[in-house]
C-alpha cells in the first residue's frame, strides 16, 4: 500500500521520530529478542512478494540449446523444468513426459544459449542418442515443439545479467514509468537510486531534490517499462503535485534525457514477469465502501465511487459534507489494498469515522446514510479476501511516516485482512497503523539484515547481559532461516558454515520424500552453522513421510567430540505437533561430519544433504539404488529369515522405522543386488520357463469343495524384480493395484514383508481391498516356504 502524497512524507520527515543511537549501537537481535519475549515470526510464506523476489529469472517452460552430454560438440532444444537459484532442471526436447533424463545444470557454468543460437553460430543441433530413433524427421519435431513456446532471453545466458534472480536485474540508474496516483492514464519516468531486496527508491525525471523521492516494490502494478505509455495510447507528463515545479520546456528536456539513458541501461522486461495482471472491478458511481485512509493509515473512512475510468479503475472520494476545499480522491482498481465492503466495521469491531459534516451520533448507520443520499453499497463480491497473519506476531514494516524506514513491529490485531501494526523503537509514541495483508511495505523478520539495511529496533530489545553477549559475540547476529539462501555471511569464522546443499538426485532412502526433496531449494546458507543446520533439518523433517518418526530418529543423534548447541525443533504430522531438542553442532569443522551422520541416521545417500555440490552424478552412483538397498552405503545386511506361516513374524521387522512408510510410501527390506528375468505363463501351464513366464503359476485342484487353487513359483520370490512383482500382481484379481507396487518399487524381498497392518498404513487401502491383496501375498509365502526355504 502507499501510504502518503508527497507532501505529508515531507513534513513528516522532518519530524520525524528519531531511534536512541545508543540502541543502534548496540545492534538489534531478532533470534534473542524473539526468545526473550516469547514471541513469534511471522511465517515468511505469508509475504507473497518477498517470496517472489525470491525466484529465478527463469520461467518453468522456457526453451534454449544446451550442450549434449555425450557429445559436447554437439547441442540439443531443452526445456526448463524448475529452476532452484542458479540451477536449472532442464529436459531435452523428444522427451516427452519422460523425466528419467532430466538433468541439473549452473546456468553460470553450463554452455546454455537462447534458441537460434547454433544456427547463427554455425553449431550442430543433434538429439541425444537415447532418443535419435524416435522421430524420422527432427527438424519438423522442433518446429512444432518451438511453436508458440517461449525461449530463454539471452541477456540472462550471457554477459553482465547472466544468471541473475529477477530482482538483481534492477540496478541503479534503471528506468521505469510510473503511473499517477491520481489520474489511471498519466504516466512519467522514475529512476532508480537505490534497490534493497526489491524495494526501490525512486526519482521524478527532472527533479533532484530527494524531498519527492518515492519508495515502491518493484512487482507495484504503477510500475511500468519505458514505453509502456507510448504503446497504449497514454499521457507522458508529471503528476499534478509536481508539474508546477518546473516549465513545459524543461519537463520535455528532462523527458528526452531520460529515454536516452534508458536506452544506455534497458531494463530486461523479466523484471515485470511477476507483475499481477489487473481483474476487471464491477464498480458503479455512486456505490458506498469502507477504505483505510489513503493520507493518515490510521482510520477507516466512508467513500463514495465518484468516477469510473475503465473496466480496470476508478476513482474514490472521501465523503466530506462539509464542501469545505476540494474532494479528497484517489484511484483504485480491484486488488486495491484497503478497500472494504459497507458494514466491514460493524461486523469486525471496529470503529468507522463519520463522514466530515455528518451530526456527531454516537452510533453511525450505514442503513440510514444510505437512504439519506440515495446510494447504494457495493456489493461484497467487488472486494478481495485473504489472509495469513495472527496477532502477536513480529515482523519488520515501513513507517508510513517516513518511508525510507523500516521497524520493528508487531500485530496487535487481526480483522479480516487488515493488520494493525505497533512500531517499535520510536521516541514519540505513534498510534497504531492498519496496513493490509498484502502490503508490500511490510516484510518477515530478517529481511533488513539479509539485504543489508538498517532496521530500527525497539528502545529497548534486550537486557543489560545480553547487549553484553551481543557485543562480545558477534557471530550471534541472527540471521531469518527463511531467506539462509540469499544472507551472505560476512563473518566468516569458525561458527559460520558454507552452503549446505540439497542434492535432490541422490538416493533418498526410507524416510524422506524423494518429490518433497525435489521441490527444496538447491542449497541454504552461507551462515552461522547452527541456524544453516537447523533450518535443514527442519526442510528435512518437512520432507519425509511420517516427521515425527524422522524427528524421533534426529533427536537421538549425538557425537561427544561435538561442540553442539541443543536447538528445539518441531514436527507436524495428521494434525498433531510434536516438538524434540536437537544436537547441532556449532563449529564449522564439523559440519561435514554432522551432514553424514544425518544422512545415515535417516539411511539415504551420504551426499545429500551435504557442503558438497553434486552437479552431475553422485560419486557413490546412489542413482542405481532401489528403495530396499539403502544399507548399501553403511555396510549392513540382514538376511530375509523364515517366518511361521500365517500372520508373518517378520511383522517386527516392519515396525521398525526404515521398513515402512505411508501413504503410496515405499516398503524397504535390505537385499543383495540381483538380476532376474521375468517369466510369465498362463494359469494352469506347466510349461519351462521363458522370457516371457510370469515367476509362478497356479495348480489347479480338482473337487467342488477343495481349497483354492495353490501357487507353483518358477523362480525364488527373493529374486524377484519389480518388473516380476507387478506381473504376479496383474495376473491376480489385484491387477488394479499393481501400479501401487511400481511407483514403491516394491521387489520380491519387500513382498514377502508386506503383512494386513502394513499394507493398510503404507498403501492407504481400505480393509476389503487390503485383506483380498494379502491373501495373494500370503499364497506367495506359502509357495516361498514350501519350495524354497530350506
């Protein structure tokens, strides 16, 4: 929301509150000031633009040619899959649907160009061999896969921007227009003088005064690229407020420098890729609503439609009975921020102002005012709704006072997707300040120091002992864990980490989600090591299937050569909490050995969560592994022993945490790699086995009243593939059921496992279907023991 005209930002300015210098000396702690008053953060995924900020300037979808793996000479159409920083997961056109090729690439280190480049480059373009029998003609392939499709700008895979976040790509001196606050078709050039994290100062072309700076986030739908007035037929010139300042001729001067230097300095149009597309309003003259005051955020006014432009604005006007001066109008559309349907007051407790001029009653009444100056409400379908803030949480905020700072503060109420606001760190007192949910002038808890701003603490943020620890340990500056991926830090000593690294195709093992892992960020840190560490774990807590099993096996991880630190972290699983204290070590020798143990104790690749970076293949060639050889990596191997037949005594061993999992979660028994063929046959055949013999077949039973038929196994079910479980499932009255068994790559050790209570919990089957599936399980067994157990 923008909060004041010019002129008040003016006057304010210069009485300002100013902080105690004393306590900006002594530094703010949000890690210590948090714990010292219970209180809580904010959570970072409810500022929807810091989130944005955040992402590549890549988009999902996005072609270019990059080097072939296997001839590097040669160059192949890619599609971007998702991106992670600077990491692309890109796949070769031809493809298809097809993911087992996809590959992670540094666009700062990968030969990536935009579409056309080996054409006008003289290069060969040449599909990769997996795939250079699939189509007879490429060449038609790829015009049809580029048609209509998007490619990767070039200002992004080479030169100065290469690889650059959305964000960076705005630096000082870029242009932008921007649009008049009170009239929709008026534009005029702004230049950037500084940009923090997104939010941008900017500057009226032809002024040099700083008294008119204006501070906005970039994503600002008043924002716009250079030429975008031009191009739909709108009007260049100053804001009414500041075209007195100047003469036309020097505002046309000024005009003309200013597309010069935006010619020397283009801004790249990725940087309005996130710019929300306007809805259309369904506002009509004359509607009645409820607004936050535009001057003083303090206050929640009547206002009155009094003109509407398009199907994208109109204009509101503060109802004033008084005719005293002139209208007090602003332009809105329908994601304006602010605005509220009639009666939003009432119905949240809170108290409306009287329209200026209006007898002074001690109740105002919507029902009386609108039949006085026979009007209408707008209805509540015209207005946004959302939320995602509770009271008492911390965050940093702009002062709507002086909006080139930002404080400490804290919700003190939430109604509806209003927020009321306490800053902190004032000298004289100032009322509470009601900002919408989506402002883009309030910001989660970190984010000043993660781009190096100054934020004003509270006058008191912490005790006499602790400004002490502050100032004799400097490492203990906080750092958000929310924005660990962008904080560089400074203090490189030897509580400060490098970045850990998610290496999402490394073997995931038992626990942890292997799609979860796929959707984390490619690396956190750097930073001091205990928060680096702490919030990958909590990423890995969040990614497995059952966290509190994962919290459990966590918390009982320990070294006594460990300089740790006892970090409590939480877990959330069916709707309940849990909560365990953590060993983290502190230091950053150790980082590496605490990154392996994590990795064993939740039996994955040792690589991945790791200070290494796996760009291609992991050097243990984890890829090969199946969810039942996650020992592979520790040594350990247990043979599969023979149960009592009925209800599996190997039940116990699936009790235990790393043999089950829920939900479409894999089933893991340690095994020896073997290969088996698949050999099928039909029901009733004794024929020898073939290629194309199911590993069993039946044998029939003859008598009306004789069990059913029992099972004849052509091969050892402890040989069995994946390929072989999923024919033995098909050629059962379970074959519905068989891709279940495919995507757990559930093999013939892991079948013989499965019991009623596991195939309940970890294949989320109803009882009828579960007990029908373990019956044919347990004929497996039966066959198993019969003819091979001994």
């Amino acid at each position: 929301m923008h909060f004041l005209s010019l002129s008040l930002s003016l006057h304010l300015s210069r009485t300002r509150p100013e902080a105690e210098s004393g306590e900006e000396d002594m530094g703010f702690n949000w890690e210590e000031f948090l714990e010292e008053n219970g209180a809580t953060a904010a959570p970072h995924t409810s500022f929807k633009h810091v989130e944005l900020s955040l992402q590549s300037s890549f988009q999902p979808g996005m072609k270019l040619e990059v080097a072939n793996k296997s001839s590097p000479d040669t160059y192949w159409v890619a599609t971007i899959i998702t991106t992670c920083g600077q990491l692309l997961l890109l796949r070769y056109s031809g493809y298809g649907d097809d993911r087992k090729a996809d590959f992670w690439c540094d666009v700062m280190a990968a030969d990536l160009h935009p579409v056309g480049w080996c054409a006008q480059n003289n290069r060969v373009l040449m599909p990769p061999e997996a795939i250079k029998e699939k189509h007879s003609d490429w060449t038609e392939f790829l015009i049809q896969d580029l048609t209509g499709s998007r490619t990767a700008p070039a200002n992004l895979l080479e030169g100065p921007m290469r690889g650059k976040n959305t964000v960076d790509l705005i630096v000082k001196g870029c242009v932008l227009e921007l649009q008049s606050d009170s009239e929709p078709d008026q534009y005029w050039p702004v230049q950037v003088l500084q940009n923090i994290g997104g939010r941008l100062c900017l500057r009226y072309a032809g002024l040099d005064d700083q008294s008119h700076n204006i501070w906005l986030f970039y994503l600002d739908t008043r924002l716009r690229p250079v030429g975008w007035a031009l191009e739909n037929n709108l009007t260049l010139q100053p804001t009414t407020e500041l075209r007195d300042l100047k003469s036309d001729h020097e505002w046309q001067d000024a005009l003309d420098t200013v597309r010069a230097e935006s010619m020397q300095r283009p801004l790249p149009l990725e940087v309005f890729k996130d710019h929300a597309d306007l809805r259309k309003h369904s506002f009509k003259v004359g509607m009645k609503l409820e607004m936050v005051s535009q001057g003083e955020p303090l206050q929640i006014c009547p206002v009155s439609v009094s003109k509407v432009y398009s199907e994208y604005y109109f204009q509101v006007t503060l109802d004033d009975l008084t005719a005293e001066g002139p209208p007090c109008s602003v332009v809105r559309h329908a994601e304006s921020l602010g605005i509220l349907p009639v009666q939003w007051c009432l119905k949240n407790g809170v108290g409306l102002e009287q329209p200026r001029g209006e007898s002074v009653i001690q109740d105002f009444d919507w029902a009386d005012y609108l039949k006085q100056s026979g009007t209408e409400a707008a209805p509540d379908s015209c207005f946004p709704d959302t939320q995602g803030f509770c009271k008492d949480m911390w965050l940093e905020a702009v002062n709507p006072w002086r909006p080139s700072e930002l404080c400490v503060a804290c919700i003190t109420q939430v109604k509806g997707r209003l927020l009321w606001l306490r800053l902190e760190g004032l000298t004289k007192p100032v009322p509470e300040c009601i900002v919408d949910s989506e402002s883009m002038d309030i910001f989660p808890v970190g984010w000043c120091e993660a781009n190096g701003y100054p934020l004003t603490p509270p006058v008191k943020p912490v005790c006499q002992s602790q400004r002490k620890v502050a100032v004799v340990q400097p490492e203990k500056q906080y750092v958000s864990p929310e924005l660990l991926s962008v904080v560089y830090c400074s203090a490189n000593g030897k509580y400060c980490c490098s970045q850990i690294f998610v290496n999402h195709r490394c073997f995931s093992g038992p626990y942890l989600n292997k799609g979860r892992i796929a959707e984390l960020p490619q690396a956190v840190g750097p930073g001091k090591c205990t928060l680096v560490l702490k919030e990958v774990l909590s990423m890995v807590i969040n990614a497995a299937y059952k966290p509190g099993r994962v919290l459990r096996e966590l918390q009982m991880l320990e070294d006594p050569q460990w300089d740790f630190q006892e970090e409590t972290l939480k877990a959330k699983y069916k709707g309940k909490s849990y909560r365990s204290t953590i060993k983290i070590v502190r230091v950053s020798d150790q980082v590496p050995d605490f990154c392996k143990k994590v990795c064993m104790k939740l039996q994955c690749c040792p690589n991945l969560f790791s200070p290494n970076l796996v760009t291609d293949e992991c050097s243990l060639n984890c890829s090969v592994q199946t969810k039942t050889k996650y020992t592979y990596y520790y040594g350990k191997k247990k043979k599969v022993g023979r149960p009592s037949l009925g209800e599996s005594t190997l039940e116990n061993e699936m009790t235990k945490p790393a043999r089950r999992r829920k939900k479409r979660k894999s089933i893991f028994v340690q095994k020896k790699r073997r290969s088996s063929t698949v050999d099928y046959t039909a029901a009733g055949s004794s024929q020898v086995s073939s290629p194309h013999r199911s590993p069993c077949h039946k044998r029939s039973h003859v008598g009306p009243c004789e069990e059913e038929e029992g099972l004849v196994l052509e091969t050892n079910p402890l040989e069995w593939t994946v390929s072989d479980v999923v024919d033995f499932i098909k050629s059962t009255d379970c074959a519905a059921l068989s891709k279940i068994f495919l995507e757990q790559d559930i093999d013939g050790q892991a079948l013989l496992l499965l019991t009623l209570p596991t195939v309940q919990e970890c294949m989320d089957l109803k009882l009828g279907p579960a007990i029908k599936l373990c019956h044919q399980i347990e004929r497996v067994k039966v066959a198993f023991y019969a003819q091979y157990a001994n």
